[in-house]
C-alpha cells in the first residue's frame, strides 16, 4: 500500500480528530501527522495498526514514549493505544467540555505525559462548544 493512502486511511478512521485530544485537523493551524503510536526507534512498524493521526502539539509531547508514571499509582503505566484501547474507556470530558479526565491510570497517564489539557486546547474546546461542535460525537 502505498504512503499516501496509508495517510488517507489513518485520517478518515480518525474522522479527521486528533486521536489523543480530540482537536479537529480542519480548524488547525498546523497540519496534523500521521504518528507512530509505538515509535520506529522502539521497533514500531509503519503499518495501519501501528499509526495514528496526532495534531502537533501531542505528537511533539509523546515523542518517542510508550509509558509514563502514573501519579496516583505511582508506578509505570503504558500511554493510551489508540487501536487497542477505545477513548471512552480511559478518558471522559469534564462537565464543561474543556477538560479531558482521565478514568483510569492509562487516562491519567496519557493527559499528563501528552498535555492533554494545555491552555490552547481547552480554549479551542471553548469556542467550539459555543459553536455545538465540541465535544465531538
């Protein structure tokens, strides 16, 4: 298959969010990516079960990591894997629709090591609640 409708796959199962924090690719001033959930330099493959679409900020936060410390737990726990494990089993929105909750350990994990409620996000959150499209269905 080629790269490009490798890239085209991974967008349109995404319906064009950011698998992460939920931002649309289509209001964004940079262009989203097409990440590797477990990095090439920890012996990922570029393959469909292996890539997600990331908008910047959260692929330049996770960067090479698979893991990170759990702060209730205290102890490693593996950053959420966008295919194997459903959003909605490891993360909810606050009752405002700004902030992303972690609901377990991969939850709260995955928010921290990926800043998943910087202040840019949650006012993005903002406007588009104020529109009706946050969040997203």
């Amino acid at each position: 298959m080629s790269l490009n409708k490798l890239k085209e796959q991974v967008y349109n199962r995404a319906n064009g969010l950011c698998e992460y924090c939920k931002s649309p690719a289509n209001i964004s001033t940079q262009s989203f990516v097409i990440e590797h959930i477990i990095p090439k330099s920890k012996e990922g493959k570029t393959s469909l079960e292996n890539l997600a679409l990331s908008c910047q900020g959260c692929n330049n936060y996770k960067y090479n990591k698979i893991s990170g410390i759990d702060s209730i737990l205290n102890k490693k726990v593996n950053l959420f894997h966008p295919r194997q494990q459903a959003w909605n089993n490891n993360f909810a929105w606050s009752d405002d629709g700004l902030e992303i909750i972690g609901i377990n350990a991969i939850g709260r994990v995955t928010i921290d090591t990926l800043k998943l409620n910087r202040t840019e996000l949650k006012n993005l959150r903002k406007l588009l609640t104020e529109v009706g499209k946050h969040p997203p269905k």
